[in-house]
C-alpha cells in the first residue's frame, strides 16, 4: 500500500483534493466569521466533518481502487 497517497498532493485523488480544498476555506472562513463578525452561522462546524468524511471516502477510493484503472474516458 502506498502511504504516500494521504499526503503528496500529486497522489489526492479529485474527492481528496475536494476535501482538502473545503477545509482549508472553511478554516478561513471560521477565523473571518470569529475575529470580524463575531459569531458563527448554526451548524457551521458540521462542515469539517462533512470534509473529513469526503477525504475519508477518497482515501479508500484511492488506497484500495483497481491500481490497473488509469484515467480511461469513454466517448
């Protein structure tokens, strides 16, 4: 199994890099939300474990896939 494919952003897989990508502008968006406006919407933290569960789905996807798949596009 290769590990590198959690971390080594040329090994994320689209449902990864998603995820990765939404926590970081959740991330973002919190600390805007905390220091500027001074409250946060109702459910707003909900959103990290939404991003956590895609970066979870795509993990298996990308660990336990058909390695032999490639990138075939049928037209």
């Amino acid at each position: 199994m290769d590990f590198t494919k959690l971390y080594r952003p040329s090994a994320l897989n689209s449902f990864q890099f998603i995820a990765v990508t939404g926590l970081l502008m959740s991330g973002a968006a919190h600390l805007i939300l905390h220091y500027f406006v001074h409250r946060l919407p109702e459910g707003f933290t909900w959103l990290y474990a939404c991003w956590a569960a895609l970066y979870v789905v795509g993990t298996l996807l990308n660990l336990f896939g058909k390695p032999s798949e490639g990138h075939h596009h049928h037209h």
